[in-house]
C-alpha cells in the first residue's frame, strides 16, 4: 500500500511523561473539540511555539523610540568604524 504524503511528512516521534491527570485532562479537550490525541497535542504545541517565535523575534516600540530609531538609522554620523572593519572582514551568513 503507498504512503499518502502525510504519512511520509511524519517520521520523527516526540515522547513526553504524564501524570495521570494531564493525560485525562488532555484527553477530555481532545474528545471535547473532536480531535484525536495527537492532532490536540500537535496543533496546540505547534501554535504555542509559533507565538513564542514571535514575541522573541519581534521588537515592538512605541512610537517615539521608532522615530528616533528610523532617524539614527538614516544619520550618515553615526557611522561605528568597528562595524565597518567587522562587515569588512567577515562575510554576512547566507540564509
């Protein structure tokens, strides 16, 4: 029998412990959204560490900061002679 793509997208395992009252408690929201253990577990890990992704990965400022952010970063004198060597000499990773 051929493996659906979603079957081929799954290969590792995660194993976590439980008590008996977190395995029951996630159980009865599984059942109470009508959604497998897994997919519960899954979706909501997923859409967790997302959010964590974002906070640490955003800056948020309010408007003032921007301003003078935006402004410092358009100022020809704030030139940092240590930046220039160092983007000089080593070459920005490549995404």
């Amino acid at each position: 029998m051929p493996r659906t793509s979603h079957q081929q997208t799954r290969r590792l395992r995660l194993e976590v412990r439980l008590t008996a009252e977190q395995d029951a408690l996630i159980r009865r929201a599984a059942d109470l959204v009508h959604e497998s253990v897994t997919t519960f577990v899954l979706d909501t890990v997923t859409a967790r560490a997302r959010q964590v992704l974002e906070e640490r990965n955003t800056i948020t400022l309010p408007n003032e900061a921007f301003d003078r952010f935006y402004m410092t970063l358009d100022d020809p004198k704030t030139t940092m002679p240590e930046l220039v060597e160092l983007f000089r000499t080593k070459p920005l990773p490549r995404c």
